[in-house]
C-alpha cells in the first residue's frame, strides 16, 4: 500500500503533490482540534461547533497551501522515500528557482508557446488553489471586507512569489495573476452565500 502511494507521490503530478503533503496536514489538524478543545475546556465556554469546523478546515487547508508553496519542491518526496525505500539521494536545492516575467497569454499570442494540456491544467490549478484561501476568509475573520481583501490578495501571493525561488521554486507572474484571481473569486462566493443565509 505505501509503495504504491509512494510510487504515485514520486510521479510529479498534480495529484501525487497533494498526497504527499496529506500526512502532516493531518498531523496539523490533530494538534490544533486538541488545542482548541483544551483550550475550550479551559475556559468553560460554548463551543459554536460551525465556526470551529471552518476554522479547522482553513487551518488544514493553509497547511497544505504552505507544504505546496513554501517548502523545497523535493522535500515530501525526499521523506517518502525515506520511510519507504530507506534512503533518498534528493536533496533541497536552495536558491535555485528561475524566474518567469512574461505571462502565458502573451507567449499564446506572439507564438513563442503552445497551448498544451499541461498549461492549461497548471492555469486551472494556480486559480483554485487561491479559491479556498478568499472563500474562508471572511468566515474566520469579520476584519476581511471589500476593500482589504484586494490588498490581501495582492500581498499574499507576492509574497509567495518572492519566497519560491529561495527554496527551488519559481517565481512566476501567471501565478501572481490566478492566484490573486483565485482569492478574489473566493471571497466574492463567500460573500453571496453570507448574504443568501
């Protein structure tokens, strides 16, 4: 069973990313589901169940968000193997990222890129990845509102972006571009079901 998990992890894909990181994404949630119960305990209040679930789900869903972005490409993998295998010759690879400043639509339009599959698959990914991130926002914070949710939108994945290539990533402007989308798109979908309840 680990061997096959790991086989797909070691595959590079989208979806192999995303197991990779679910062990300390669960391991997260474990530690934050007993803090808030301890801490609930402590102070002998109610426990409004619905908001400590979203908080929960945007603890997970940052944890994987940071495993995807902010740690070496290799790291999971690297430690998958290690359990699996016993030994990985990965190693992360600081400083190392490029830089990408001309968005894809103007490599589409001048002809210098071709639209494949895998482009348009990482176009979709980079914009919902960021959905979630906008979505709960406003659920887990009244202080996010109309206006500050577009300096949040901008300021969080630059700041993403300046980060990956010190860690082996990239940084890429169709990623500033789709992710600030995303968590715009997001917001506004958690706004008209606020508004509808």
């Amino acid at each position: 069973m680990l061997r096959k998990l790991y086989g797909i992890v070691s595959s590079g894909s989208v979806v192999g990313s995303f197991i990779a990181i679910v062990p300390i994404t669960l391991a997260v949630g474990l530690i934050y589901t007993v803090y808030r119960i301890a801490k609930s305990k402590k102070n002998d209040a109610p426990t409004a169940w619905g908001k400590e679930i979203i908080k929960l789900l945007f603890v997970l869903y940052l944890t994987g968000l940071a495993n995807l972005t902010l740690v070496p490409p290799n790291l999971w993998t690297s430690v998958w193997a290690r359990i699996v295998v016993g030994y990985s010759s990965e190693r992360p690879a600081f400083f190392s990222g490029g830089f990408n400043f001309v968005p894809t639509v103007f490599g589409l339009i001048s002809g210098t890129l071709t639209a494949g599959r895998w482009i348009y698959t990482m176009l979709l990914f980079n914009f919902l990845m960021f959905v979630p991130f906008g979505f709960f926002l406003p659920f887990v914070s009244d202080k996010v509102n109309g206006k500050n949710i577009f300096l949040i939108a901008v300021a969080v994945p630059a700041a993403i972006e300046i980060i990956q290539p010190v860690i082996g990533r990239s940084f890429d402007t169709d990623d500033l571009i789709l992710n600030f989308a995303g968590i715009i798109a997001g917001f506004f979908i958690a706004k008209v079901i606020r508004r509808r309840n």
